[in-house]
C-alpha cells in the first residue's frame, strides 16, 4: 500500500506518526480481510486465479526482444497480488491451485473427447 495519500503533515509531530501508522494498519487489515472473503468464493478464487495467470506468473518471461522488459513488470505486478492471496490466507490459496488444476484436466478431456468424436465420425463417413 505504497502509493497513498500521506496521512502524516508534519513528520516531526510524533501524534501525527502514531496515528497514521495505526490508520495504514488499519487500512491494510481491511483489505487482507476483504480479499479473504474474495477467496471463500468460488467465483473469486477463478477470477483471481486467471489474473494471476495472465500477468504471467506461472511462466518464463524471456523473450529475445524488449518486451522481456513489459513481461518482467507484469509478472512482478502478479508476485504481488499472488503475495496478497497467500497473506490472506495460504489455504485459500492451495484450493485456488486445486481448483484451477481440475479445471484444466476437465477441460483438457473435453477437448480430447471432442476430438475423438469427430475422428470417429469421420471414420464412419469414409465407409467403415
């Protein structure tokens, strides 16, 4: 929570410290606890999950031309998000895993089965 308005006016007043302290505490518990309630959703452990992987978490950002540069930043972003996700809470995020290895096995089968079905019709097509 790097980029907020400072709640400090005069650094040299302790009161003003102490207090903007417990407001960023406060401020990031807020948020930790509003991701948790993302996570114990279905639906917000997908969308979290797809963010993760667009930003390119889960692969190599090399590439043999400046958008290596483009790449890096965006993975970086999703190391931070990915970060936030397991703060909230490390179980939250295993499911999350689980949940997006299943999905991608079911529809890794899907695509198969319809592949299979079609070679098949093709088969019965060309006389056998």
């Amino acid at each position: 929570m790097d980029e907020r308005r400072a709640q400090v006016r005069n650094a040299a007043d302790p009161q003003q410290v102490r207090r903007a302290a417990r407001k960023e505490k406060q401020l990031e518990e807020r948020f930790t606890n509003a991701l948790a309630d993302v996570m114990a959703t279905t639906s917000g452990r997908l969308v979290l999950w797809e963010l993760l992987s667009r930003a390119g978490v889960y692969r190599s950002i090399w590439v043999m031309t400046a958008e290596i540069h483009y790449r890096a930043g965006q993975q970086d972003f999703g190391h931070m998000i990915q970060a936030e996700i397991i703060k909230a809470g490390e179980d939250g995020y295993e499911l999350m895993a689980r949940e997006a290895r299943l999905r991608a096995m079911r529809e890794a089968n899907e695509t198969d089965a319809a592949h299979v079905s079609r070679a098949e019709q093709g088969d019965r097509h060309n006389g056998e």
